[in-house]
C-alpha cells in the first residue's frame, strides 16, 4: 500500500502542472457502506425508511431516519451486514444491543411523521446517549408530540420535564456542514417542502465523497417551491467530479397516482423531472450516467394486482434517458457506494 502510495505520489509530480483536469475520480476515495434497516414507506410496520451509513472503513454509523430501528438491525444481522463489527469480550450486551447503541452514533431525522421515526422511539429506552441532528422545526413537532410524558417519556435534553438528557437535540441550521460526533463524517440538512410539512435531505461527506440522503418530498413543480433546485445546486460540482456516490430518495406512488393526490410524495416521472434538472445543473444528460439512485419509502399497497415496487421499477427503468443506475432497495440490503 505504502509503494503503491509513493509511486502515486512520484506520477503525480511528473505530471505536466498545467494538464487539463478532466472529472477526476477521487483516488482516495473510500465511498460509503449503506445497510438498509427499513426500506418502504407506510402502511408496513417493521419495514420503514431507516438506512444506516458510514463512511467505508471506518467505525460509526448514522441512521438516516428511523422508521425501523430494531426490527431492522435483526434483520440485517442475519444477512450478515455485521459481519466486521466485532463486539469487545465480556460485554453484557447482545450483539443486536451492542451495534445500536454503540455502533449507531447519531441519528438523522428528516421530519416527525411516524414512519420516520417509529423505530428510534420504541428503541429509546435501551439506545445509548447520541444526538439528533434535524432541523429546529423538526425537534420541536419531536418534542411537542412524543417526547412530551404523554406520548412516551421525554428521553431528549430539552423540552418538557423532567428531561432523561440521552439524546441531544443538535438543530441544523440549513446548508451548513457539522461534524457528526463519533463518526468519519460530515452533515449538511438542506429544507424540503413536503406537503404542508418542512422535510429534509442530508448530505454526509467524507473528505470528498458525498451521499445524499432523502426524507419525503414533493417535486418542485407540483410543490410550487424550489426546494430540491436548490440541493441539486448544491451538489451540481459534486456530482461534476465524482463525488458524490449515490442518492437515497423516495418514489411513494406509480404514475397512475393523480398529481393532486400526492401528499408531499414523488412518483417515478417525478423524480425524473427532478433528476433531469440536477443532470442540467451538473453539465448535462451524461452527468448522470451511471449515479446509483436508491429508490425508497415505495407505499405498501392492499391493492390486489402487481406489487407497487415492480410498476415503479418499470416506470422508472421506461424513462431512464439519463443512465442513472436505479436501486430499489429491501430491507437487510448492504451496499456500497
Ligand atoms: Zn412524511
Ligand atoms: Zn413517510
């Protein structure tokens, strides 16, 4: 490794100084290791958007909502995901014990609705001391309608008392990037419009490699807002270069769902009007090609008739002009980006 350093390092300064920088991927680049602990939108308990993400290689997790927190950590230990996590001798935990309250080190809330953090209020009572970052709005709907002793007991440092102070509310303030305690990475929250309801989407680096995660959303067209004009801005060079490494977002219904019926959601040509315009920020049709694009919080559906998750990988797979590598994600998936 150290050789094949020194020889990079050796081309490097034999490298003409003034040649043209054409996209270059991050030779360092160590990109991100993503366990999907819930994948769908409501109406399925036990399988509810929560994705855990670390930078590869290194120790920390963060879950990107927590829809599903314990249901689907049993589930991705089966399948293995754990495999490299070694749990100290003598420990008094179980091993499912061990990975959420000392492996999960923060958690990412994108909004209060229940399906986006069910799973981390069951858990409280046994989750070790960690923050939450979300945006002020965002803790304080947590606050006013959970943690509140009616609801469940107030496990938060603020709000009403008496105060069990194990998790920090940490308030975002938008487009600016914090490090996240106990992790290699950092967070930026950037507001969503999600119906009448503000949602976000965070953006997590490690050095610089990027992944962009997605609570619900609405498009902007139908929105009358120009939220997600703004993220895809954010990230345009990102993507330029390389550098960011995959979205995680969410396609709730199939085109067939009016456009006055959506709630705050995507469907799959929505969010390829969406994609097309960070393809158009990010240097045009080919910025795309190839970008993995997790596809969540797909609606469970008592309709009887093909599964909801095959009409909409047909959908999106029908208009994929832009080569984008679509992912429909399940529960216990691991990947990395
Ligand atoms: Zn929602
Ligand atoms: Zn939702």
């Amino acid at each position: 490794m150290k050789a094949r350093t020194a020889l990079l390092a050796i081309l490097a300064a034999l490298a003409p100084a003034a040649a043209p920088v054409a996209a270059p991927r991050a030779v360092a680049s160590g990109g991100f290791d993503v366990v999907v602990l819930g994948a769908r939108g409501g109406i399925q308990d036990g399988n509810l958007s929560s994705f855990l993400i670390r930078a590869h290689g290194t120790e920390g997790y963060l879950s990107c909502d927590a829809g599903t927190t314990v249901a689907g950590l049993i589930a991705a230990d089966r399948r293995g995901d754990f495999a490299d996590i070694r749990q100290p001798a003598g420990s008094s935990q179980t091993r499912i014990g061990y990975i959420l309250t000392e492996q999960v080190k923060g958690y990412l809330i994108s909004h209060a609705h229940l399906d986006h953090v069910a799973g981390l209020i069951i858990a409280s009572p046994e989750d070790g001391k960690k923050p939450i970052y979300a945006l002020p709005s965002v803790h304080e709907k947590f606050a006013g309608s959970y943690f509140n002793h009616d609801a469940w007991a107030n496990f938060a440092d603020t709000g009403a008392e008496p105060r069990l102070g194990k998790y920090h509310f940490e308030d975002m303030v938008p487009g600016r990037a914090v490090p996240a305690t106990g992790t290699a990475m950092s967070v930026t929250a950037f507001p969503l419009a999600h119906g009448p309801v503000e949602s976000t989407a965070f953006l997590l680096q490690h050095g610089p490699d990027a992944l962009l995660c997605f609570g619900d959303t609405g498009a902007d067209r139908i929105e009358h807002s120009d939220r997600l004009h703004q993220v895809w801005g954010a990230v345009a060079d990102k993507v330029r270069r390389h550098e960011l490494k995959a979205i995680v977002i969410e396609a709730s219904f199939p085109n067939a769902q009016p456009e006055t019926q959506l709630f705050g959601h995507l469907t799959p040509r929505l969010l390829l009007e969406e994609l097309h315009d960070l393809a158009a920020q990010a240097g045009g049709k080919d910025a795309l090609k190839g970008l993995p694009v997790v596809v969540e919080h797909i609606k469970y559906s008592f309709k009887a008739g093909p599964l909801p998750q095959t009409v909409i990988r047909r959908e999106l797979e029908a208009g994929n002009d832009l080569g984008v590598r679509f992912i429909i994600p399940e529960q216990g998936d691991r990947y990395r980006f």
